[in-house]
C-alpha cells in the first residue's frame, strides 16, 4: 500500500501504545508487552483463542528503524535472513541476526533512466517462486518480476489486455505454481487519478505456469494484500479504503478460477484516520488470518471473528512468518518489527 501521512496516527491509539499499563476496557484485555523497555507495541486480547497464538507476556523487539515506508517482509531461509522492501528508496534490505541491516538490491522496483516522479517507486510485495527464486512486485517498472541467480530480473507480467498494469502490490503462489498479484494504482505519482493509468479497475491476477494472464476478479476498488488458506480452496484479499475497509474471501475452483467473494471480516467503524487500513496479510498452518490494518496487525480466526490486534500505534504494512515459522515479523511504517508466537505460518510452495 502507500505510505500514509505519519502525523495523522491517531492520537488516541499514540497514547494506548506509548501507556505502560494492564487493564481491561469493554471487555478486551489490554498488556503492555514491554513494561520494562521501550514499548513497540501492545497486544489486544478480545477472545481468549487470541493467547494460545500470542503468549501476553510477549516481548516485541525493533530489528530496524529509519525506513520511508517498510513493506514486502520474505523469510529467506537459506540466508537465515529477512528480506524487506523500502519502497520510497527504491531498495530491498536484508536483516540478518548477527549483521543487522544492509541493502540487499538497489532499484528494486524502478530501472528506468529518466528520474521518478512518484513517491513509490520501489518493490512492494516480495515471494519467493517455487524454484527459490525472488519474485518482486515493481511499482515503477509496472510489473512483476522474477530475478535469476545469476542477479537478472525476468519480467513475468507487464500488462493485461494490451494496456500496462497499475502498479503490482502483493503476490503469492498456490499449490500448483501459478502465481497471483494484485494491482491497484499506488505506485503510480497520481494513484487512482494518474494520466498514465490505462486500465480502468484494478484487478486480481493469475500467472499460470505457462505465462499466460488472467483477470481473477476486479470487483474491490483498492485490492492490496492476498494470502492463501492452508488447503489452497480460500484466497483471501485485502480491500485498501478507509470507506470499505474489508477483507474478501473467494472460493478457488478446481480450473483456477475465482467464485464469489463474500466479506470476511470488516473493520470500516474501527478505522480512525491515520492509523491504516487493510493491507498485506499471512495465514498460519491452523487457517488463522494476520492481516495490517487499523491499529496494527488483527488476528482473524478462520470463521472470521477477531481474536485480538497488535497495537504498534503506527500505519502497519504487512507481516511475515519466519525463523523456525513462529515468528512474526512486521513492517510498521519506519520499522520493522519481530515477535515470537505459539503458532507457525504456512510454508511456501516448493517443487517437489
């Protein structure tokens, strides 16, 4: 998604964040997960499921700051390493436990000569294929991108039905190796109202194996973030407006196809201005959903009840599973946050 504007957080969420305090208000349990340090963020229990995944007493540690906006966090298992996207500086960093952070791949979403006049340049989302290799969604190139071992970028999508993409945010792969992204109009200088936008929606898309290109579904008006249930049959997408902020579930039919999508969970009356809306999200290996979105991350149980948020008091990008699958990494804004939790997330698609 695009970075929102910093100082409009809202200043009630700030306060909750930076309060050093455990209470209940309304029935939902309140705990500062770092009495005794610098608090990076809260926990917000509303269902008692909420504690078998995240323990209350969970510290939450910064791994990096000074980012323009923080997003795309990839496990990167081989490397025992985090890779992330800063988008505005057109990089991919890499996070290493004992290294800390360095740059990973410069002009990682923007290769073009002529200087960018946008904000967003960089990558965004970022996956590995089922092969191991870094698949980047580029918002200036408009396209997403695989790169090869050997440090070249491979265009996999640039367009659909003879006109140029929006700005490609958030993919993932299924089972079967096809992959899906999503693609609304933020990495563009103008977003929705940009003269060089020449498609008029902003869809969903699948890459099958073979490189052809389908449009799944068009129906959301900002689609951002996308994740897969564990058995593969729900895609999940996140709905990027303050005014409908929701998440879709769409069933996903044997041909590949997408049935009708029905809201999953909808978060429009907790929205307050600044504090973020539905963006990137991960699934664990029991189905529960972790998705960025007004104060946080939320934790969506799979019939869709919210089980309770990480407050980070900050607009949140998105999250990743990593380590050894159970902990949680987020970008928040100019951070990049990391907590362990009592569950794991599902693991990449491979080749058998």
């Amino acid at each position: 998604m695009h970075k929102p504007d910093r100082r409009s957080v809202s200043s009630a969420l700030g306060l909750l964040v930076r309060t050093l305090w455990v209470g209940t208000l309304g029935g939902i349990f309140l705990v500062n997960a770092n009495a005794a340090e610098t608090t990076y963020a809260t926990l917000e229990s509303r269902d008692e499921r909420f504690n078998a995944l995240i323990a209350p007493d969970t510290k939450i540690e910064k791994i990096a700051d000074d980012l323009l906006w923080s997003e795309g966090p990839l496990w990167d298992a081989r490397t025992q390493s985090l890779l992330f996207s800063d988008i505005p500086r057109n990089r991919v960093m890499q996070w290493h436990a004992e290294k800390g952070v360095s740059v990973f791949l410069e002009r990682s979403g923007y290769t073009g000569a002529a200087p960018f006049t946008g904000k967003e340049p960089g990558s965004n989302g970022l996956t590995f294929d089922p092969k191991g290799n870094l698949t980047l969604c580029q918002h200036g190139d408009r396209r997403v991108s695989r790169r090869e071992a050997d440090g070249t970028v491979k265009p996999l999508a640039v367009g659909y039905d003879g006109k140029k993409l929006n700005s490609p945010n958030d993919l993932v792969f299924d089972d079967k190796g096809n992959l899906w992204f999503t693609d609304p109009p933020y990495g563009l200088p103008g977003t929705f109202k940009d003269p060089g936008k020449e498609l008029p929606f902003q869809g969903v898309y699948r890459v099958a194996a073979n490189g052809s290109i389908t449009l799944a579904t068009k129906e959301l008006e900002a689609p951002n973030g996308l994740a897969f249930s564990p058995d593969f049959k729900t895609l999940y997408v996140a709905n990027s407006q303050a005014h409908a902020a929701i998440w879709k579930a769409y069933a996903v039919n044997a041909d590949g196809t997408l049935g009708a999508g029905r809201v999953f969970a909808d978060v429009t009356k907790l929205h307050q201005q600044g504090d973020g809306v539905p963006d990137g999200l991960k699934v664990d290996v029991h189905g529960n959903v972790f998705a960025t979105g007004p104060g946080g991350v939320l934790i969506y149980a799979p019939d869709g009840t919210l089980l309770g948020r990480i407050l980070t008091g900050v607009p949140t990008a998105n999250v990743a599973f990593g380590e050894d699958g159970a902990t949680l990494f987020i970008t928040a804004n100019h951070r990049v946050l990391r907590l362990r939790t009592k569950t794991r997330g599902m693991p990449l698609p491979s080749m058998p």
